[in-house]
C-alpha cells in the first residue's frame, strides 16, 4: 500500500485540527524558546563555549524542530517560524566542515575523534538532520539544508562504504539508516539505499564498542538483524533499527527481511506492548525485557518508542497492507503518543507509566533525578529532550496516515475529519472520533473504497446515499464502489468496555481495564480521591459520557474499605461510589495526583 502523503490532505475540523493548531502556535514556538535558553540553537555556531557545552544528541533535538517547522510550513505560511528556521539552518550550513561533516559537538570539542566514538550518537545525528532536510525540501521551504546533508551523506558513504576506514561500522543509535532511504526516496541515488542496506547488514557482525553500562543488546548488536525474531534491547533504538529493515525490504522486494519485520511486529504485540501502544518496559537501559514483562509504576514506555512504533506499523503497512497494522497504529495514537504532551501544549512527558502514586515520588528523592523514572507532570524541556520535537513533527503529519492506495482501491485507515483529492475522486471524512464511534464519508466522483472497522467496534450500521447495507468487511475492511456522488454514515456502537491482561502479565492478574473505542481510560485521584487501587467495577452498565473540558466515563464502583490496622482478620467493607474515567492521554494536567489504569 502507498500512503497518501500529508501536504495533499487537508484536516478538517475537531479534534485533529485543534491539535494541529495547538502545535503549529504553541508547542513548536514553546519548544523554540526552551531549545534557545538551553544553547541549543547556539550550539549549531560551532562556537566553543564551556559555560553552554552541547550534549552529543543535541543536532537531533534541532533537526527535529527544523522537521516539525517544515511540515508546519509545508500547510500555512507562519514567518517567524520561517526566520528561525532560516537563521538555524544558515548557522549549520557556515558551520559545515569543507569534506560535509556537521557536528556541533564533535567539530568543536573532539575533532580528533570525528567517526571514532561508536556510542556517541554522529551518524544518529546526521539522520535526523537528512531527515529534517528532505522535509525541509519537499515542503518548498529551504533547499540550503538540503545541499548541505546531501553533501554530508556523500561524505559518509565514502568513509563508511568506500573507504571503510571510520573507527566503526555502524552507530550506536539506529536512525541513519531510515533517514538514508528517505534522501533516496527523494534524490533517487541509489548509492544512499545502499548505504542504508549496508549499514542494516553489518548490524551484529562486529565486536563494536558500546556504553560502558550497557551490553551488545542495547545497540542492537546482538544478532544479525536476519537472525533476529524477538524484539529486544533499547525500544527506540530496536524500532528505529526495525523501520528501516522494513523499508529496505520493501523497496528491495526482500521477503526474507519482511518476514524478519513481521516477526518482530508480532513479538512485541503479542507479548511486549502495553495497552497504550506503549513499548519498553524498564527504565534500565530503556530496554524490551522479557515476555509479558509489563510493569505498571516503573513502566517506561518513552514517547519516542510510541512514535517510533507507529511508524513501524506505518511501514509494514506498505509492504503488505494488513488491518492489525492500523489497529495497533490507533492504539499507539490515542494513548500513548497523545499523552506526550501536556493539554496547553507546552509541557512533556518522556516516560509515560500507567500508574502513579505521588507517596512514592515524593519519598524517593532518587526518582525526582532520573531521566527515566516516572514524574508527577509534563515538563517543557529535558536534558536528552528528544521527545517534544519528536512528537510535534509527527502530529503535523498525522494526515499521512489516513489514507492508502494500493492499485485501483482507495483504503480509509484512519477516521480522521479530512479531505482529500486522490486521482478523480474527492474524499471527505467527518468523524466523531475519539469521543464518539460515528463517521460520515463524501465520495465525489469513482472510486473503489475500503473502509477500516475498527476492532473495537460493537456491531457496524452502514448506510449508503441513505439507504441501508450490509456488505460483510473482509480482512478487516468492508468494500464499496463509489460512482459519482456517494454519502457513506458509518457507526461502529462505540460503549465502554473491559479490557483484560493475558494471564502471563502478573501486574494486572484479577484486574481489568477500561477502554471507550480506541481510548484506554484511568482514573486520577483530582476525581476520585486516593487509594485507587482498591477500586472495584463490577459493571459497566449504566455508565454515563460527557464531553465538556475533559471527556468523562461516569461508572458505578465501589472502594474496598479497611480499619485503621495494618493487618486485620476483618475482610475489606464496599464502599459504593460513582468513579470517574478520563483518557489516558488527559491525565497529569491538574496538578499532582495518583493514576490508575488497572482495577479490580
């Protein structure tokens, strides 16, 4: 399948198109401000400055404003985000060496060791920066950044592949290697696939330097990627690393690669995802465990892992279109990713955990000084602050994932209100979605449809041009052809209902989730006081919706009570009360308070 890409889809109004706008004037501006405090901004001078020393990633924390600001700009004019762009984009370009290296830390404080610290994020760096500049590009914003990272790809292929005389094989950090095909996806050099495949292939083959702290696993070097069926060590690393394989597969009709893809697609799925779309399930190395290793409280679950998942799933899909791809694409969405960011689009989360207890930050002064350990609220900038900017050039592009085609069929993967014009067909979506289950689809002119239904749907009433259907989904998508002018009203019965954890998942044995379509939902202690984890539902019916400020589940509950006793012979009294159910991704925004998911 070919994805329909996002400059040729206009997001329409709702919920989207208030998160579009929420970004392009505040999270992106807000992130702009605390980058240029923090000396990042500066860093790309290439001016030594001690009191303002740049971190090793700090290019990759740039690149990716510079991509949020393209796909800004590639749908609206904004010329302060253009001056800024311009200014930082002029400061890498003087700063590049003549061969087309750029590093602001490298360069400036290490120059010796240019290509000779596998660990230290270079080439991670440099992908990000090509990505930024094919955005860049293709948006008809800049062309400098462009020149500039085609001339630093062109010096990497000839150290790397040509040469092979840098002090490594491959970065500690996948990124390049995706980054690569999208400059070859955009130039058409084949030199830079190869490169990309290269880089893929010698993955595991070398004894290479990693961390101290850390082991092979973690820099994705134990096992040729061919050899590789389980999803394991640092999340973000392994799917960037996956991204890539599924890309080089399918521009290579690779079935062996794919296959390797699908499996771990389905690994980590089926044994290694939280209910939110989360991945990673220890702080530790930020690492994939063990099977059905899902911890609540100290769960990682990075908003870049959840980003990067669903652009695995994004990928896989344009190998093989399959309905599960999209379904787990939306579970991440809705989840995960959106509870990245702060409701005022200002602040962030790195580790989004699925239960939180204040009694247990506040004690442990340990955890208030951890990059990676749970915290009460978002904040608005990180030492290693790779997921703000990470997760606003994704939503800018959130159009990219609605629509697919593949031949003479036109797929709806994603019910987001949208318009598009795709061959002769103009397609409009209004959907009531995430709040509501109901979407309206316009078709005005011929096209063969394939409508998604969600997984969570409870029964699907079709109607077309007014009158009543039934066609049966296959494969997880119901078919109709459209001519002329067709009106399509979809309601999938969205209600609440109880999730369960496999029996493998000793967290959540005897408890139970709540989800509302594609939303997980929690309880805060803002709604429903302390000591969540005592709550019982034993029911979800009668529950009531309202949508105001904060969508809100209203179920019946009780709140298993005790005596004042540490231990008692006295077995917990019920307390019956009305419990109050929000989305995953609105928590953590009215001050400091206990979470939780998971409920008996």
């Amino acid at each position: 399948m070919q994805a329909v890409d996002f400059k040729q889809v206009e997001i329409r109004r709702g919920f989207f198109r208030d998160l579009q706008n929420l970004n392009a004037e505040v999270s992106v501006y807000n992130i702009y401000k605390r980058f240029k405090e923090t000396g990042r901004f500066h860093a790309m001078k290439c001016i030594r400055d001690d009191a303002h020393k740049p971190h090793v990633f700090w290019d990759s924390d740039i690149a990716k404003w510079l991509e949020s600001v393209a796909n800004v700009l590639a749908k609206k004019k904004d010329a302060q985000l253009k001056q800024w762009a311009d200014e930082a984009i002029a400061d890498i370009c003087n700063s590049q060496l003549p061969c087309g290296y750029f590093n602001s830390y490298f360069q400036v404080y290490e120059p010796e060791n240019i290509f000779k610290k596998r660990p230290e994020h270079e080439l991670y760096c440099a992908g990000h920066l090509i990505e930024a500049a094919v955005a860049l590009h293709e948006a008809g914003v800049d062309d400098k950044l462009y020149a500039a990272m085609i001339k630093y790809a062109d010096y990497i292929y000839e150290r790397f592949y040509v040469r092979k005389d840098a002090g490594f094989f491959t970065c500690g950090h996948p990124e390049i290697e995706l980054a690569l095909v999208k400059l070859y996806n955009s130039t058409g050099a084949q030199k830079y696939l190869d490169l990309a495949d290269y880089f893929i292939e010698e993955r595991g083959r070398h004894n290479e330097e990693t961390y101290a702290f850390t082991y092979p696993v973690y820099h994705q070097d134990h096992a040729p990627v061919r050899e590789q069926k389980t999803a394991e060590g640092h999340a973000v690393r392994a799917l960037y690393l996956y991204i890539a394989m599924a890309d080089v597969a399918r521009l290579k009709g690779d079935k062996q690669l794919a296959d390797t893809c699908e499996a771990l697609f389905e690994d980590i799925v089926g044994k290694k995802m939280y209910i939110t779309g989360g991945t990673g399930s220890s702080y530790h190395g930020e690492t994939f465990t063990f099977p059905y290793d899902l911890p609540n409280i100290f769960a990682y679950s990075e908003t870049c892992s959840a980003i990067a998942l669903a652009f695995f799933c994004d990928r896989l899909a344009k190998i093989k279109n399959r309905a599960v791809y999209h379904e787990i694409f939306e579970r991440v969405l809705y989840n995960n990713i959106l509870a990245g960011e702060s409701k005022d689009g200002k602040g962030f989360f790195y580790v989004n955990p699925l239960e939180f207890h204040e009694g247990i930050y506040d004690y442990n002064e340990g955890l208030k000084t951890k990059l990676f350990c749970p915290i009460p609220e978002r904040v608005e900038v990180f030492d290693c602050s790779c997921c703000p900017p990470n997760l606003t050039r994704f939503i800018e592009s959130i159009g990219g994932y609605i629509y697919g085609t593949e031949g003479e069929f036109v797929y709806i993967n994603q019910y987001i209100s949208s318009a598009v014009q795709i061959g002769g067909a103009k397609i409009t979506v209004d959907s009531a979605m995430p709040y509501g289950g109901t979407a309206r689809v316009r078709v005005q002119g011929d096209c063969k449809l394939k409508l998604r239904v969600p997984a969570w749907n409870n029964g699907v009433s079709l109607r077309v041009n007014g009158a009543a259907a039934s066609p049966a989904a296959e494969e997880g998508y119901i078919f109709l052809d459209c001519k002329g002018e067709t009106k399509i009203s979809l309601d999938f019965h969205i209600k609440p209902k109880f999730v369960y954890a496999n029996e493998n998942v000793w967290y959540d044995n005897g408890r139970k989730a709540v989800e509302y379509g594609a939303m997980v939902l929690c309880a805060e202690s803002a709604d429903n006081g302390k000591n969540l984890r005592s709550v019982r539902i034993k029911s979800l019916a009668g529950a009531k919706k309202s949508v105001g400020e904060y969508f809100t589940l209203q179920v019946s509950a009780e709140r298993l009570r005790t005596g004042e006793a540490l231990y008692s012979y006295e077995p917990p009294v019920p307390e019956k009360f009305t419990l109050k159910l929000i989305p995953y991704f609105s928590w953590a925004n009215r001050g400091k308070g206990d979470m939780q998911i998971w409920f008996l």
